[in-house]
C-alpha cells in the first residue's frame, strides 16, 4: 500500500507541480512516508545524527559455542563430567537433549589474554584477539527460539515468525542507498567443513511487506553473481544498451500517453539493472587488489570462500552498498566440538580480521558497524562430545563506529547456562543497530494490516554502555 | 489507513476544515480515529488496557470515568473524553506525549462535532450481517459517489484494451487475435467473449493462482531442510472447482473439512489437504509440542484471513489491539483443528514423508485399478487350477527331485556373481574392479583401515538352504596389504545373527570370542595372493528355520581384499531360489508322510511356479500383476488430512507453548460474532466450523471474498486491505455496494463465475484506465473508481504472457509440478538433503507458470522477482514493486530469451515487409498496432543489430541457441538474430507487462 502510496504520490506532484497539494499530501501520509525522488533517490528517515554510514553483519550460522569462543568458564572446567546442576536446567528448554542425562563438559579450547584491554578470547581467534581493543565483547544474549530457521528468522527480523522484513531491509528502507550501481543490501554465503552446513532461507534477506526493492541480494559464489545480470549469449552490453535505451524509449512515449507515473520509476530501474551487468562483474574481479591484500584475507579469489567474502565484503562497503551480510554455513557443532571448532575457526579467524585490519587502515571502520555471532550459543553440558542449541546465554562482538571497543558487557552465570549480568536480547540488539545508524527503533515503522510494524516488535532498547 | 476517510473528506468540494454542520460518521470517521489513536491502552487487550478505561465497545465509550461521562452526548466539555484530549496540561493530555501517537487539530475537531451532533454509535460495519436486496446496480453506486465528489468519469475505452484486460483479469493471458478480429467484425457479442472466457480452462488456471496464494500453497514444507512433499492433487482440485464453478460455500466447507463429510468423495478429501498446507518442519531437536502449537496458530491466522478477512493471529500472545477478538477466540478456534492427525516433527527427511498420506485415486482411475485388480485374481486362479496331468507331473516332479537330492552330484549355485543380481538394496561401497577377475567374472575390491563392509539387504530372489549344502565366498587378499578377519554374514527375518569369521577377532560385530551361529570361528586367516574358496555350513549358523536367506555382508578388518562370486553348493539347485521355506524344502526331502498340510501347500506352489503345464497361465498373471501395479504406482501418494481424536487445546499465556496454565479450550468461533446455529450440545468440528463460516451468521465470509474479486478486477478492494475488515483495515469506499453484492453473491447460490460476469459488463469495468491531471490531484487512488486501473501483471502471468505470445506456451492442465529454467546453482543454500534443480525437459519448460515448482525458501528467483510470495503466510494483495531485478529478469532470464526467439521466428516467418513484421509483433503482444514512431524505432534497433550480426554471425548463432526449443532452420541467422532483439524490446516494454 505505501509503495502505491509513495508512486502515485509521485505521478501526483508530476501532475501538480509540488506547491499546494505536496504539501497535503505529506500532511496525509504522515510520518512514513518522507519525500522521496526518483529511484535511485537517496531518501532518508533520519531520526538522528548517525554514528555508521553501514553495517556488516558476519552471521556464524548454526550457532557458535560462546564456551569455546568469548565465553571463558572455568567453573565449567572444573565440573567436567558431573551432572548439571538440576538448579540449572529445570523447566528450561532443551533441543535435542531433551529427556537425556545432562552432564558437564569442560571448554574444550584454552582462552588467551589480547590486547592493551585484557580481552579474553579462546586462543583459536588470534587474528580477531589482534583486534581486542576494538572489540565490544557481549556475553549475555539471549534468544527466544531454539531451532536454527525460526532463530535465524528472529536475528533477521526480530519475529520468529515468517513474512517480517529483515534488519537489512529496514535499514535501506530508513535510509536509501548511497550507491547507484548496486543494490543496498547484499548476502553473501559460504559453506564449511567443520559441521553439518545450516540452510539458509531467502526469507532471511526478503523485505518481507516492505517495498521490494530493499530485498537483500545473494551475491552467489558459483554460476552469475547477481541472478540474471549476465546478458544472454550473443547479446553483448552494446546490444543490451540499445536494448535498454529503445525501451526507455517506448515507456517514456507510453507514460506521455497514460500519466502512468510508473514507467519513470521502471525507466530507471532499467538503467540500475544495465548498471549493475558492468558493476557486478567489476566488484567481483579482484585483480586489482595487491598481493599483500589477499595474502592478508587468505584468499586467492572469489573462489565462494569466507576469506573471498570478506574481502567482497570490503569492496562493497567502499562501493557504498548499506547492509551487507556474510553467512558461515558450518557453526552447528552437535558432536566432535573439539576439531570441528578448531577447523570453522581456522575458516573464519584469520579473514575476520583481516577485514577489520583492511577497513580500519581505508578510513572505513569509523563509519562501519560489524557484528560477528551466530543465532545462538551452545549448551554447557555434553551432547556426546559436542554441545546443543542453546538460548539462555551466547555471545556475539561489535566493533566499528561508536562502538566503545577494548569491552566486555554482561556475562553469563558460572557455567555459562544463563545470562544474568544485564541481559540483551535480540531485539535490544536491533535497537542499538539502528540507533547507531541514526534511526529511533521506535520510530521506524510500517504500517501493513492495520497495524505498525517495526523491527523490534514490541520490545528492544538501546544498550548504551555498548556505545562510545 | 486513516489517510483514507481524511481524502474522502477532501474530495468533498470545499475541501479543508470541513463545515460545522457536516454529519460525522462515527463508523466511517469516529471509530477508525480512536482505533488507530486510543484502542492500544483503551481497548480489547484486558492486559494492556489504562485507568479500566475501554473504548471500542458501546458500554465503556458511554460510561463514566469517576463519575464523569467518558461521552456526554451534546456536551463535549463535560466528556472526559473531549477534557483529555484538549487538557492545556501536557502531561495530563491524550494521547501521551511519551506515545508514538498524537492527534492534529483536524481530528480533535471531528471528535468534538461528534459529540456536538449528539454522539450517534454505529457498530462496526463489518460485524454485523451486510444489507441488500434485490439487483444490484453497480454503475449507479459508484456514479452517485462521483457526482457528490463532482468528478467526471474516464470515458469507455477502446474495444482492444478492454479485450485484453478481460484476458487478463478473467485468464491471466494476452488476447487471443482471432477472437479479436470477431469482435471488431460484429461476429462476437461482448457477453459472448465473456462467457467464453469464463468457459476457457485458463481462467480456472487464473483463479486458482489467486488461492494458492490465499491458502499458501506450495511444493516444500517450509522450515529448515524444506523438503519436498506431494499436495498437487490439491492444486488440481482447485483448478477443477473454479472451472466448473463449484459454489464458493460448497469449495469452502469441502476444504476446511471434506474428509468429515458423509461418504467423502476422493475429491472431498483432497480437498481437505487445504488443512495441511501449513509450513512443518524436518530439524532435528525441535520440541514437538512447539511446532504443534506453531502448525496450530498457522492455521487459524490462515483461516481466519481467508474466511474472515481478520488478523485473528495478532492474539495469539495477547487480546487483539484493535478488534474484539480475545486470546481464548484464537486458541478456541485453533482447536477445530485439534482432530488432524499430525505429529510435530517430522522423521527421515530422505523419505520425504509427511504422513498420513493417501493414495489419490478418483472414480475413473479407481475403477480401472478394480478391474485390474479383479483381472489379477482371475489371473492367480488360472495358474493355480489342478487337474489330472497337473497332478501327474507333479508326481514325477517330485520323484525325479529327491532321486537328484539322493544321489545327485553337488554343483555350484551363484547367488552374487558379475553383479549383485538378486533385487536387493546395495548398501557400502560396491566397488567393482574389472581389471581384477577370477575366471571371466568381475570382482569387488574392498579396503579399508578399520571394520569395512558391504553388503544387500531384502532380495527378491533369496536362498533356500538345506541339509547338505555348502555356502561359499570366493576371496583373494593382497599380499601387501591383509586385512586382520574376514566375516561372512547372512540376513534372514531382520536379523544379521548369522555370522562366520576367518581370523580375529577385530569386527566388533556379534558375541565377539564365543562360538555361536551369531559368531561362528572357522579357523585361520586363507593363504594370501591366491583366489581361495571360503566355505561354511548353513546349519551350523541357523540358516536351515525360518525364512529363506535375503541378505549377504562381506566384511573385513583393514587390508585389500577383492571379493567374487558367493553362493550355495548343493545337490538341488531347482529348490535354492524360490521362496521355499527351508523347513518345507527338508519335508519334501523327507518324503510324503513327512509334511504338514501348510508345506504341501507351499511345495504345490513351488512346483506351480516353474511347471511347464502352466507356463502361459503365469505369464498372464505375470502381465496383470504389472498391469495392476504400474496404474497403482501412478497414482500420486498425497498429505491427506485424517481426523482423529482431538488434542487437548490450551489458552496459552503469551504464546508460551511451555505455559501449562492456560484454561482448555473447546472449538467455538469468535464470541462477538453471532453464533447461528452453532452446536452446543456435543463438541464441535472443523465441518460445524465450515458450515458456520459459509452460514448467515457469519457476516465476514461473503464480504471477504466479494472485496477479493473486486481487487482482481479494478486493482484494488472496496475495503482497502483485503486481509483486515476489522477497525484498523480501512472502511469500504462504498460500504452499501460491498454489502449489497455480498448479499447477492449468497443469494444467487455463491455462483463465482456470475459474480465476475456481472461485475465485468458494469460501464465502471469498463472505462478506460488513462489519468488525468484532474484525477491525479483529486482522487490519486482511484478510490472512486473514476477510471480503471492500471497495474503491472502479476509474476506468472508475466512469464505465461510472454510464452504465450510467442506460441511456446503448452497447454497441459495440472499434473505435477515442473521446472522451468532456473539459475544454476540457487538450491545451493538448502540441505537435508541437498538438492539441485534439474530443468525438465520437452514441455516443462514452457508450462504455465502456475505448474512451477514452488519452493518455499527458494522460491523461482524469475516470480520473486516479480513479487510472487513464497507461500509461506496468507497473501490477499501481493506487492507490486518496481525493481532492477525485474529488469534483469525480462532482459536475460533463458525463458524470456527463447520466447524473444520463437515470437521473432513467428513474425520473420508470417511477414516478409518490415513494417508489417513490426505490425505483427505488437498485436501479438500489446494487442494494437504500433505507431509510426514506433514502427521507425524498433525498424532502426532492428538495422543495428543486423548490421552487428552479420559482423559476427557467431554471436548470431549463440543467441538463437538459447533455450532449448528449435531453432527454425533456414531463415538468415543475422536477420532473425536482429528480430529476436526486436521481440526482447517488445517484451520489456513497461506496456507488456501492464494490464491496462
């Protein structure tokens, strides 16, 4: 309804020219619907001023162990093999643990003192512990849903259930797009070897009821990066643009006939689209990156991996893309925690920060929010030799623009089951995203089916002390 | 929504403060106001409601606040109402300033002429049962309404754009040119061309994409691994409804409970898989009883947008905000549904099963399957008649077996050979080596650090041992590389207890050091580097009760070792394969005195099995077993809704499935609705659910789906959100008109079809849909329906469009879903398994759109483009953006590329003068004749390009290989490379893809 609204409004002030009627118009439409120009406008609901220009979402699918990442437990160490403490574990929900013995099972990797800050991390980060001091290390999320899908549907969109937009669509949608050649919001994927590869939905990038051109896009590693942007065999971009300019051509004569304000929008959705078949292939060839830059990421290529990602992951944020998130497929550690941990953080380590070290040394950290963690954590207590969903307590890290890094905020009890110093919930989390791109998370709203929706449902606040 | 009534109000001559003495609606203005503003602390949700204060209801708007009136009529001074939002004092003002909502002068004006004007109350309009009577003109509502605005109506349009809306609309198809021609010849009436479109099988095809949508549809199951299930029959069962204008309350109770209907037919019961199309879920270490609440909320938010075009959902955790639907509503209504059988969490996704499923057999196919099944024991009764020369040779049969059996040589009976050969499943690695052989026979190599095996399971042809005979595994072990055991393994009646070992022991299977049939030692590792024949003695593993052998294991520990041929040496091979059980073999063996009549019984079938006598009689039995089976096995096996008895249904606090203290709910429908003649004696059912929904007392069902068919044929509903009739959904435009065609539609038997006629042949279908600066600045949404509308065509159609227009379209009806062109590689994020799409062959390729595989978490990335939703949640209005990926989509998605080729084909073929191919194109797929200015454009893309292809008759070549029908031979390569640019422009025009 509100794209309708926004279009016709548009074909309206074609009609009108803006005076009068613009101004009841905005009157009408109210708070969501800010002036917004052509399509590739760069409209704003800015609330605020803004601490980041972006954000880079790196998303641990299937669930990081915080145990064996930023969670140091000791206690934990010590109880190894015993039974959990009933206290614990009473009326709380398992995954598939239920009904079976639950014991203790020590961390399975050392953690290491980094940094000026004294940040504890599990030595198996080095080359994230490097970056320590930048760190805002959370050790007290919770969650509501304990399955993988409607776990990563929460983190997206702050719902469990399907059909809401998710937080990269909200924020193109809050703040436009600083790039003409490339969409706003893009996802990436990568699979590994140290666990059973989590599926990923669509639905985890869809815009849900928000207009559609703020759906995230898949940059695929394998087959055309961005679906359909490779002109069919035999037709060369030279043919695609007298193709795209004798289009323009009949909707521009075709809009003079009907009014349809439509067919402007269209006609630079196609020029976007013509765009984005030279600008997609030239973001993804890295030859123009130097020696020493893949040698930091560990990549040679977009050969699909983490390492590529990240370093695609820098390029797009150079290119002004808004949102960007990278998906690790191979967090979901049920059993053999041990080598399995020891190969996904080999996978994602090194590359992690060499994305902070690149973005930081390019000016572009300052803008930037990063967020590394999964959907959520793993059990203290053994899953044979691997560890279950768990929802009560995990950790994540921020770093970037007015993040106060070198911290460490809340903490799980002495096991490791349950947040109890300061609690953030995922919707907390969203609130302070948005707050730090200069949006009030109770101000973002969409009305669809009588009612006004918004990222963080009905909860969410913002976590100062995470802020600089 | 708000915005609505306030440009209404500003339609109104004299439009900003509105005069004094307007009347004030309270339904139409009043209550949208206070919904919006005020119900979310002060209405239906007890929990969250501020100073017992409740708005929505007639009581709390009229009572006393200390005392006070909260709406004195007359007297906005003395209403508390009026005090509070008016009050100097900031901090005492409504609606709070710490709220995201506060009200413009404007409004605290209406509110106070409300009053003033004595505080009429109305209920809310779709509450109560709609009003009506008689025939309903419908020219004349929408007239009155635009002479009070004062705005003058668009003008009928043109005969060609009208003809190609009605495809759209009622086919979902461009027009078709002949009837076309009939039509600007006189030869066919307007309601002529209707009816005919109403009676073309496309539009049921039209219809049915809308309620697939509705009812979310699709081809996986929707959470996590989302695999893939079998629902299409109920596809197909929608398609043939609309086509044969089932009567929308027949179509609505045969869905929500066809199974429970009397004698359900076949159809009613794939009707009722309407119950589960809702999402499940195959993740390992979900919490049945979660996703059981989750299947359950699903469907009451499904239903009840359907059915009762209300957000019923939004109390699932809490009392609705803004409507009087309570949580106890939402759970009693989720417990209709308590009688499906269903479990939580679904096993074994390699199976793909999501039981109870049933076998789809209509009449026609059920009494073909009869017959062939009547054929059959015709057949086994035939090959089992005895007279007196069967008798005879199965005398000599048996005299000639045990002479054999007595005295006859042993010989060597293969049971694995060059291949497994015996029907079982192969499970571990059968790696067949053909450069190692023993004799001419292939052989199997095996190697491994630990316990490697491998081995079948469930022979059709097993092994009947006997007294005598000598089981045998031929093995060759690498001098190199030996492993440290071999074992031999045999399965009968599901058990592996059958085992010999050579060497050891290491293989952890069996009672490891004991010597038992389960674990029988036989000696020594064999000699290395030589073929040696290992042998054992079927008694002495057990093998001679029960049922014949129908599984062999080779196993070893560590070492290369290559397998060959195994078997049974004996002196009766004829009695090894068969199926003989091993006890009446030995009674046959035995002789006559020795049986019991069930082994004369099977020794009779034995010999019946492999006489010559009745050679021809099994064959025929053979013919019509397949015959039998192979109908049986094309009949689709479907999710199927199965009532059984009802789980116990709880209010859950919050929504929190784990929250046991909720009170248990029986099914009832919504309390503030009229009950009709609901039961009340005995436990209601999802067929009393049905019965109500589609009765009198329901005033929402009728409603919802009228303001639904309005949507498909003038854009957008009379009620502005077709999903939400409640307090927040917007108030119809023409709240009489919606009411008045509601009551029609059920007083004319629910007749779909006659609904979509009639509205079709109104003068306001049928204006033309062009803007007008007038219009744009008075009425921008087409509210008043001045003019039609103009929208871009939905996903399906605007691939269907395209195929159709190029003559690639296949017309098939239903069947099962198929694959179109898709991006390689865009399964590559699913598991559980992992899966790749493979595009059909051959027709497939080019069916309607409708048929296309539907993917719930990776929908075809060609209609999500287009806004096609991924049927995970009830969609009543699909998005209509206007994006780049819909660019890229029509520019170089395979489907569009080849349908570019085949138009061009087409044109190049039919016309030989440019203009007139340039004529061609345009009619075929804008229905019209170009410009002239159009004629020079697409004339001047045309000779660009043909220039560029006859540089390059390579690149020629490459874009008309694209997809994976024909080329035509023959024509200039260059010349049709240049026509098929030409049809590609054609096709991304924003006008294709409109219907107008």
């Amino acid at each position: 309804m509100s794209q309708q609204v926004l279009f016709t409004r548009r074909g309206l002030l074609g009609y009108a020219g803006g005076g009068l009627l613009a101004g009841a118009m905005a009157s009408l439409l109210g708070r969501d619907a800010l002036a917004r120009g052509g399509g590739a406008a760069l409209g704003s609901r800015l609330h605020h001023s803004p601490r980041v220009r972006r954000v880079i979402h790196l998303c641990m699918a299937g669930g990081p162990s915080h145990l064996e990442t930023l969670d140091e437990k000791p206690e934990l160490a010590r109880r190894d093999g015993e039974p959990m403490p009933e206290s614990f574990t009473r009326g709380q929900q398992l995954a598939q643990l239920q009904g079976q013995a639950l014991r203790c099972f020590a961390p399975q990797h050392p953690f290491q003192t980094f940094g000026a800050s004294g940040q504890r991390i599990s030595a198996l980060f080095p080359s994230i512990g490097a970056h320590a001091d930048r760190l805002c290390i959370v050790r007290s999320m919770t969650t509501d849903q304990i399955n993988h899908d409607p776990a990563h549907t929460l983190m997206n969109t702050g719902s469990g259930l399907s059909g809401r937009p998710s937080m990269g669509s909200w924020t193109t949608w809050g703040l436009g797009s600083e790039t003409q050649d490339l969409p706003g919001y893009v996802v990436l994927t990568s699979i590994g070897r140290g666990g059973q590869m989590q599926p990923i939905a669509a639905r985890q990038w869809s815009a849900g009821f928000l207009p559609g051109r703020h759906q995230g896009v898949h940059l695929r590693s394998s087959g055309d990066p961005v679906l359909y942007a490779r002109p069919p065999a035999g037709s060369s971009l030279e043919d695609q643009r007298r193709l795209v300019d004798a289009t323009a051509a009949l909707d521009r004569a075709e809009a003079t006939r009907t009014g349809d304000p439509e067919l402007a929008t269209r006609i630079a959705q196609y020029e976007m689209a013509f765009r984005m078949q030279t600008s997609v292939p030239e973001l993804m060839d890295l030859g123009d990156e130097s020696r020493e830059t893949l040698e930091l990421y560990g990549t040679e290529g977009a050969d699909g991996s983490y390492a590529a990602n990240c370093l695609l992951a820098r390029r797009l944020a150079e290119r002004g893309v808004r949102f960007i998130q990278l998906y690790h497929r191979g967090w979901d550690h049920h059993g053999g925690i041990k080598r399995s941990m020891e190969i996904t953080a080999r996978e994602v380590d090194q590359a992690t920060g060499a994305l902070l070290t690149d973005l930081a040394r390019r000016g572009l950290l300052e803008d930037t929010l990063v967020i590394w963690g999964g959907e959520f954590g793993r059990t203290p207590m053994a899953q044979g030799n691997g560890r279950d969903h768990h929802i009560k307590g995990f950790s994540l890290w921020l770093a970037g623009g007015g993040i106060d890094g070198g911290t460490s905020y809340g903490g799980t009890d002495e096991l490791g089951y349950a947040a109890v110093d300061r609690p953030v919930h995922v919707n907390d989390l969203h609130a302070t995203l948005l707050h730090l791109l200069g949006l009030d998370h109770e101000r973002l709203l969409f009305r669809f089916q009588g009612r006004d929706y918004r990222l963080t449902d009905v909860a969410g606040r913002v976590v100062r002390p995470w802020l600089a | 929504m708000t915005g609505l009534s306030l440009l209404l109000l500003a339609l109104v001559p004299g439009d900003g403060a509105a005069s004094e003495d307007a009347v004030v609606s309270f339904d139409r203005e009043v209550r949208p106001l206070l919904s919006d503003r005020c119900f979310e602390c002060h209405g239906p949700d007890a929990n969250a409601r501020e100073a017992g204060l409740r708005l929505d209801e007639r009581e709390g708007l009229f009572g006393t606040a200390h005392g006070v009136p909260v709406v004195a009529p007359g007297r906005p001074e003395d209403s508390v109402l009026f005090q509070r939002i008016t009050d100097e004092d900031p901090l005492q003002r409504m609606p709070p300033s710490t709220s995201r909502h506060s009200l413009l002068a404007g409004e605290v004006d209406l509110l106070r002429r409300w009053i003033e004007q004595g505080a009429p109350w109305e209920g809310h309009w779709a509450w109560s049962a709609p009003q009506g009577s008689g025939a309903v003109d419908v020219d004349a509502h929408i007239d009155a309404a635009l002479e009070a605005a004062q705005l003058e109506p668009r003008t009928p349009t043109d005969l060609r754009t009208l003809v190609r809306r009605l495809s759209w609309d009622l086919t979902g198809l461009p027009a078709d040119l002949e009837d076309l021609r009939r039509l600007e010849r006189g030869e066919l009436a307007l309601e002529g061309f209707v009816d005919q479109l109403l009676a073309s099988p496309h539009y049921g095809e039209r219809m049915t994409q809308h309620w697939l949508d509705l009812v979310r549809y699709a081809d996986t199951v929707g959470y996590h691994g989302d695999q893939e299930w079998t629902v299409w029959p109920y596809r197909d069962w929608v398609l043939r409804a609309f086509n044969e204008n089932m009567p929308f309350d027949r179509f609505t109770v045969e869905q929500l409970a066809g199974d429970l209907l009397p004698d359900a037919t076949m159809g009613q019961r794939v009707a009722a898989t309407y119950n589960r199309l809702n999402m499940v879920t195959f993740e390992g270490g979900s919490q049945p009883k979660e996703f059981l609440l989750k299947y359950a909320a699903d469907r009451v938010r499904n239903y009840s947008s359907i059915w009762l075009g209300s957000t019923v959902g939004c109390a699932e955790c809490h009392d609705h905000k803004f409507d009087p639907y309570t949580t106890r509503d939402f759970y009693a209504l989720s417990a209709f549904f308590a009688d499906i059988d269903e479990v939580g969490v679904y096993g074994n996704f390699q199976g793909r099963k999501v039981p109870p499923e049933m076998r789809v057999a209509y009449p026609a196919d059920q009494a073909r399957l009869d017959a062939l099944a009547r054929a059959l024991v015709g057949a086994e009764r035939e090959a089992t008649v005895w007279d007196d020369d069967l008798r005879e040779a199965r005398a000599l049969w048996e005299r000639d077996l045990l002479d054999r059996a007595r005295s006859g040589e042993r010989r060597e009976v293969e049971w694995v050979g060059a291949s497994q050969g015996n029907g079982g499943r192969d499970q571990g690695d059968w790696r067949w080596d053909d450069s190692v052989r023993r004799g001419e026979v292939r052989t199997r190599v095996q190697q491994g650090a630990e316990t490697v095996q491998h081995f079948f399971l469930g022979a059709d042809r097993t092994l009947t041992l006997g007294e005598g005979d000598l089981l045998f595994a031929w093995v060759r072990i690498d001098p190199e590389d030996p492993p440290q055991e071999l074992m031999l393994q045999f399965h009968r009646d599901g058990t592996w207890e059958h085992r010999a070992v050579w060497g050891g022991p290491r293989i952890p299977f069996g009672p490891v050091g004991q010597d038992a049939p389960a674990r029988r030692p036989q000696g020594a590792l064999p000699p290395v580097g030589e073929w040696v024949r290992l042998e054992v003695d079927p008694a002495s593993l057990g093998l001679l009760e029960g049922s014949p052998v129908d599984g062999m294991a080779f196993t070893q520990f560590g070492g290369r070792v290559h397998w060959a041929e195994a078997g049974v040496e004996t002196r009766v091979p004829d009695l090894v394969f068969g199926g003989l059980p091993p006890a009446a073999r030995a009674a046959l063996l035995a002789g006559e005195g020795e049986r019991d009549s069930a082994q004369a019984a099977q020794l009779d079938a034995r010999f019946l099995a492999e006489t010559p006598l009745r050679a021809e009689q099994r064959e025929a039995l053979e013919r019509a077993r397949a015959d039998h089976d192979a109908l049986d096995a094309s009949l689709p096996r479907m999710v199927a809704t199965v009532s059984v008895a009802p789980r116990e249904v709880r209010v859950r606090p919050r929504g929190n499935w784990m929250d046991d203290s909720g009170p248990v709910v029986q099914p009832a429908v919504p309390a503030f609705l009229p009950q009709g003649a609901f039961p009340t004696e005995r436990r209601a059912t999802r067929l009393d659910l049905a019965r109500w929904t589609v009765s009198d007392a329901n005033p929402l069902a009728a409603r919802a789906f009228v303001n639904r068919i309005w949507r498909l044929l003038f854009g957008a509903g009379l009620a502005a959100d077709p999903q939400d009739l409640g307090t927040q959904g917007g108030r119809p435009t023409h709240p009489e008109l919606l009411d008045a065609l509601a009551v029609e539609f059920v007083a004319g038997g629910w007749d779909v079809k006659a609904l979509i006629r009639r509205l079709v042949l109104t003068r306001t279908y049928q204006r033309s849909s062009r803007l007008t600066p007038e219009l744009a600045e008075r009425d921008p949404y087409n509210r008043l329906l001045a003019r039609q509308a103009r929208f871009r065509l939905d996903a399906e159609f605007v691939r269907d469009g395209a195929l159709a227009s190029s003559g690639l379209l296949a017309a098939t009806l239903g069947g099962p879903s198929v694959k179109p062109y898709q991006p390689e590689g865009y399964w590559a994020q699913l598991n559980f398994p992992l899966r790749r799409w493979r595009a059909d062959a051959g027709e497939g390729l080019h069916r309607r759109s409708l048929y296309t595989f539907w993917c719930r978490t990776f929908t075809h990335p060609a209609l999500l483009a287009f806004d096609a939703p991924s049927r995970e949640e009830c969609v009543s209005a699909r998005n209509r953006a206007n994006t780049p990926q819909q660019a890229l989509v029509l520019l170089n998605d395979p489907s569009f590329v080849e349908a570019a080729r085949v138009l061009a084909q087409a044109v190049v073929a039919r016309e030989a003068r440019p203009q007139e191919r340039v004529a061609h194109l345009f009619e075929r797929v804008l229905t019209r004749a170009p410009r002239a200015e159009e004629v020079a454009l697409v004339l001047e893309l045309v000779a660009a390009e043909q220039q560029r292809y006859v540089a390059d008759p390579d690149a020629a070549r490459a874009l008309l290989a694209v997809g994976e029908s024909a080329a035509l031979d023959g024509p200039d390569p260059a010349e049709l490379a240049a026509w098929t640019q030409a049809a590609r422009l054609v096709l991304n025009t924003g006008e294709a893809v409109t219907r107008s």
